[in-house]
C-alpha cells in the first residue's frame, strides 16, 4: 500500500515533487489536521528563519514568520500526538530541530550557502550537497548528528546567543576547537530525520537524494525504530552516528 505523505507549505513545488518518490502526496493543511491518521509522513519545507522565541534565544538578527512558525507549530503537534513520522528540508529541519529542544547558530558570518560542498555522511562517505543558509542546529538530547559539512568553521564565525563552545561540544559539533556545520541529523525516538541541504534542487538520481530518501524511509518507517537502542538503530542503517546526544 503507498504511503500517504503531507507537505507543509510547498510554495515552489520542488519540495512536493521530492518527496512525491515515497508515495501518494497532498498539500491539503485541513485534510491533514481533520484526517491525520490517514498520514505515514509530514514534510517541512525552506524559507524564513525560525524565530528564536520558539527556542528560548534573544533574537541576534534572525528574519521569521511568527504567522508560519505558528503554523507548523498546529501540524507538529498534531503529528505529534498522533506518533506521525516527520522530515524536513532547510528550515524545515531548523524547526524540528527546536521543536525536539534544539537551539539555532544564528547566523555564520562565514559565507556557507549557494554552493555545491562536500558532506560527511555517517557510512563515512562524502556526497556533494547544495546547502542555502545561514543558520545551523544545535541539537538536543535524544538528536544524531548523520551528516556534516567537510568545510570546519571558526566559533568566531558563528552567531549564538549563549555558551558557544559549551553548546557545540555537548550537541557533538565542536573539533579540534572549531565548528562541524549540521548538514543532516534524527531524532530516532521521535522518528525524525531532515538535512540542511536541498536534496530537491538536485536530480533525484544523483548520491545526496538517494541518501535522503533512503534515510527517510529507514528512520521513519523502519519496523519498532523506536524500541530500538541507538546502537541497535545504526547497525541496522549500517553507519554510527558522528555524533548522538544520549538520554
């Protein structure tokens, strides 16, 4: 049987055509927050900074949408509640992100978006990526940090309302005194996984969205993920994590 899956806010349509490859697709907010249990996957697209207030941050020059952040907030909890699998692209993993207690960098001064780069992938591959940002996750207890840029960053190019340092070392971004830029994490309890790159501007074929795809699949439709210890998680997918903040 196809999944079901709900797209939030696919305003260029290349977020939907993406993630259209898993199954059956609807942009339909109602249909989704009337019908949810209908649904195997909600979806989180790009676009506006995460206001940092979600986060508990002073804001240090992020540009949001109280109106979408409010939004999305409705559609996560209903998922939520429902045990509804979700992913995200860009901001969309931003927000998940904060929403499973997450923090934001706010701003790299270091130029990071626009481009093709290299991402280490946790199965120890480098996969050529497009990444449009300038803000990074900070993740939470309970996250895994599955993919980051090859490109290390210095904490002085960084934006953080907070400890920096102590941050970055607890979420696993801190190397050899300098900055991995979250390109691709989970949270698997939550059965969550999103990337900071566009995997949709890229050809479905080509490494990184096949990669995307196939995580997507494993951690958020993989049978009894949940129950599942880390360890036993990341044997399946047949990588270890760069990183995972424990329980």
């Amino acid at each position: 049987m196809s999944k079901k899956i709900y797209v939030e806010n696919d305003y260029d349509g290349l977020y939907g055509r993406f993630w259209e490859s898993l199954g059956e697709l609807s942009r339909d907010r109602e249909e989704f927050l009337n019908h949810p249990k209908q649904f195997d996957l909600v979806c989180f697209t790009g676009g506006e900074d995460v206001s940092p207030e979600l986060y508990g941050h002073k804001n240090l020059g992020s540009h949001c949408s109280s109106a979408r952040d409010k939004r999305e907030v409705t559609v996560f909890e209903m998922a939520s509640k429902h045990e509804i699998p979700m992913t995200g692209i860009c901001r969309g993993s931003q927000f998940l992100n904060v929403m499973c207690g997450g923090t934001m960098v706010q701003h790299l001064r270091q130029d990071h978006g626009g481009y093709r780069h290299g991402m280490l992938a946790a199965d120890n591959r480098v996969m050529e990526v497009t990444s449009s940002h300038h803000q990074m996750s900070v993740l939470a207890k309970g996250g895994t940090l599955l993919g980051r840029a090859e490109q290390l960053l210095p904490l002085k190019a960084l934006v953080y309302d907070g400890d920096l340092e102590k941050a970055l070392a607890e979420s696993g971004n801190l190397w050899d005194g300098r900055a991995m830029v979250t390109e691709a994490f989970a949270y698997p309890k939550q059965r969550i996984f999103a990337v900071q790159h566009h995997p949709e501007w890229q050809d479905i074929d080509e490494e990184a969205a096949q990669w995307t795809l196939d995580m997507i699949a494993r951690i958020c439709w993989e049978q009894e993920t949940r129950q599942r210890t880390l360890d036993e998680i990341m044997d399946v997918f047949g990588c270890v994590p760069l990183y995972s903040r424990r329980e």
